[in-house]
C-alpha cells in the first residue's frame, strides 16, 4: 500500500474506488503531476472516472495537507504527494521537469529581521530553476 493510500486511511478517509485511483496515481517519489495527467493515469486504471471527480479529489487532498498544490511558474498547478517532509523543488526552466530536493540549514533563518517588515513568517517555499540534463544534453 502507498503512503499516500495508509495515511488517508490513518485519517478515515472514505475510499471509494476513484479516490483510490487518484492516491494511487500520485504515489511515489518527486510526482509533480498535473491534474490532467492524473486524470490521464486514473482512466487507464478506472476508465470511468471522470475529470471533474479527479478535480475534486485533488482539491480535497490539498485541503487535508496530504497534498500540496505547487505552482512553479505560468505553466498548470501540480500536485505533490511529498506533504509531510520538508523540501523545496529544482525546475528545469526548458522542460518543467520538478524535483523535490533536501537542502540543509534553514531558510527561515536565513530571513534577517530587517528584512521581515514585522511579519512573523510561518514558512518559506524555495524555488531553484535550472536546466535539467535531459534538456541539457538536447
């Protein structure tokens, strides 16, 4: 089972056989599907499920944090099942390619108070852009 499929179930999540698609679809590590492309995914595994349910599953994933919704730059909303460990993302600026990387030291820290405007900052979101070796090599 996925660990997006045990901790839905942890939670009581109702499964039906279409959100079960969707989780499945979106297990696995660095996935930064659009919703199309889940949608794609989970016809081929349950051809009834429609667009508007794959939506709606996603917007519900997203509001119970087992999900997050990244928007890296004009291109469509993906989806990240890598909710619950702390990352940032590398984009290849040519291709969209997203990968989920674990830099150490602390970003939160790296903000100097002058610099807050009397904020109290909660999180940080980093981006790093680059050119992926696939396009590279193109």
């Amino acid at each position: 089972m996925s660990d997006l499929l045990e901790r839905l179930r942890g939670r009581g999540w109702r499964m039906t056989a279409q959100r079960r698609v969707v989780a499945e679809v979106l297990d696995g590590e660095h996935v930064h599907l659009t919703a199309d492309e889940v949608h794609a995914r989970a016809v081929d595994k349950l051809p009834e499920i429609s667009r508007a349910t794959v939506y709606n599953t996603l917007g519900e994933l997203v509001t119970l944090g087992e999900v997050l919704e990244v928007a890296t730059d004009k291109r469509a909303k993906r989806y990240d099942p890598n909710a619950h460990r702390p990352h940032h993302h590398l984009v290849c600026a040519q291709c969209g390619a997203i990968r989920d990387v674990h830099p150490t030291g602390n970003p939160l820290a790296d903000l100097p108070d002058s610099e807050r405007f009397g904020f109290t900052v909660s999180d940080v979101e980093v981006t790093y852009r680059g050119t992926c070796p696939n396009c590279a090599a193109a």
